[in-house]
C-alpha cells in the first residue's frame, strides 16, 4: 500500500500544491492589477484569457490578492467581478 506518511516534507509539499501555497507570482498579480487599472474591472474569465492559466489558477490568484486586500470582488457567481481595494 502507497501513502503518504503525515508531519513528512512530502506530505507538506502536497498540501501546499493542492491547497495552495498563499504565495502568489509578482508578475501574474502586476499583470491582474495592470488590467484592473486599465479598464477599472476584471473577470476571472479574462484573467484566465490574459494569463493562460487554468479556471482553478485563476480563482487562487483572485481569491488571495482579495485576501490581501489588493483588489475586491463585486457581485456573485457569473456576474462578479474584481477591482481596486
């Protein structure tokens, strides 16, 4: 039987990549806050577009830079969107 062992590095390196580290790339967050200061708001959808990155990808980075308080979300489900803290 395979597994991991808890309290191993391993075992935290697989958390962090299924749960997301709380670290979020400079570049990506420079680009979403480029895009919000262009044009006053965001969508994930154009974040994904913009970025390349996957629908989950682009939940994170939103959902951390909110938690950080660099921008803030408007709206629920398919009609929110982000901008500026």
């Amino acid at each position: 039987m395979r597994g991991i062992f808890f309290g191993s590095k391993a075992a935290k390196y697989v958390c962090e990549q299924r749960l997301g580290s709380g670290k979020v790339d400079p570049g990506r967050e420079k680009l979403v806050l480029d895009m919000i200061a262009a044009r006053g708001q965001v969508t994930r959808r154009e974040v994904m577009g913009r970025l390349n990155v996957s629908d989950n990808t682009a939940n994170r980075l939103l959902q951390e830079m909110e938690v950080r308080k660099l921008i803030q979300r408007k709206g629920k489900g398919h009609g929110s969107y982000y901008m500026p803290a």
